[in-house]
C-alpha cells in the first residue's frame, strides 16, 4: 500500500488495502485540529500514565524520526543551487507567505 504523504510502499499487512482508505476516509491525519499541534496533554500522559517501556519504545521511535528528518534537511540543503544559507532563507520566505495566506 503506498502512504498517503510520501507516496512510499509500506509493505503488506494492514487491515484496510489503499481503495478501502480512499472510499472511507480513514486517513484520520489529513485534517489536524488545532488541540491537536500542542503536545501538553502528550506530555502528562508520558510523565503520569506511560510505563517504562512505552516510553523507551517512543524513545526510539522518536531518535529514528530525528535522524531521518535530519537527513532529509541535509539532503534538501545540498541539493540546493544557492547553498544552506540560501536554502534557509527561502524556505523561511515561503514559509512567511503561506501564514499570509492563511
């Protein structure tokens, strides 16, 4: 099934097949509620209900997503003609016209 972000394959095993989601708008992620961008109540659930485990398991989850995100910045940035500070500055730009926008 392909994801619906980055149009990767993810592999076999889900328990909805890529029309299922289509035809019922499972995709819960594609509309984000603005309670949804403040991470307080993750932060007590963490601190009050997770257990060691589960948190040594986001732990992980969390330093992988790092990476990749570091990596994929990097690789934007090289790829840039205009180089990092370059790179940096128009993104900041286009990231102040879209706020604009909205």
């Amino acid at each position: 099934m392909i994801h619906w972000k980055t149009n990767e394959e993810m592999g076999e095993g889900f328990i909805y097949d890529e029309l299922e989601h289509k035809v019922n708008d499972y995709n819960h992620l594609k509309e984000i509620y603005v309670h949804e961008n403040y991470i307080q109540r993750t932060k007590y659930l963490i601190r009050d209900v997770w257990d060691i485990e589960q948190l040594k398991e986001l732990q992980e989850y969390l330093n992988e997503l790092i990476e990749e995100k570091e990596e994929d910045e990097d690789e934007e940035a090289r790829a840039y003609e205009g180089g990092l500070e370059d790179y940096l500055y128009d993104n900041y730009v286009a990231e102040q016209l879209e706020r604009e926008d909205k």
